[in-house]
C-alpha cells in the first residue's frame, strides 16, 4: 500500500556564496584615487581588466549608465568603501 500525503518534500535552498569582495574594494580604491565619480563604462572596463569574477562583473554591467561615486558604487555591488 502507498502512502499519498499532501506535504512536499523539504530540500534545503541551493547556497549561493557571494564572491570575495577584497578584489571589488581593491579596483574600487584604485579606481577612485584622486577620482570623485566614474562612469559606469570605465567601472565595468577596469573590472574586466582586473578579471573580477563573472558574478560581479554582471553586477556592474547591470548599473544604469552614469557616473557614480565610490560609496554609491560600494553600496550597490557589495564592497566597502576604504
């Protein structure tokens, strides 16, 4: 005989682990030496010259185009200002 019950299995949400950000807070605080605000553009090119990893390199191709300054960059993609 086989038991039918209403009640769904529980499986444990997948982790998704968030990336290192020493590296985000590293181009950051290159990026920004002497710089009040940076375009999105130079953000996401000097990120791929950096080879962040993909993760974060989505995050900031996801910012709306426009210039940002360092503590709204940090805010929005996870890092910290320095």
């Amino acid at each position: 005989m086989t038991v039918v019950t209403d009640d769904a299995p529980v499986t444990d949400a997948p982790v998704t682990e968030e990336p290192d950000t020493r590296r985000l807070d590293e181009l950051l605080d290159d990026l920004y030496h002497g710089q009040e605000r940076i375009s999105q553009a130079d953000i996401y090119r000097r990120a791929v010259a950096a080879q962040l990893p993909a993760q974060l390199l989505t995050r900031i191709a996801a910012l709306p185009e426009g210039t940002y300054g360092v503590d709204e960059v940090a805010d929005m993609l996870g890092g910290s200002v320095i």
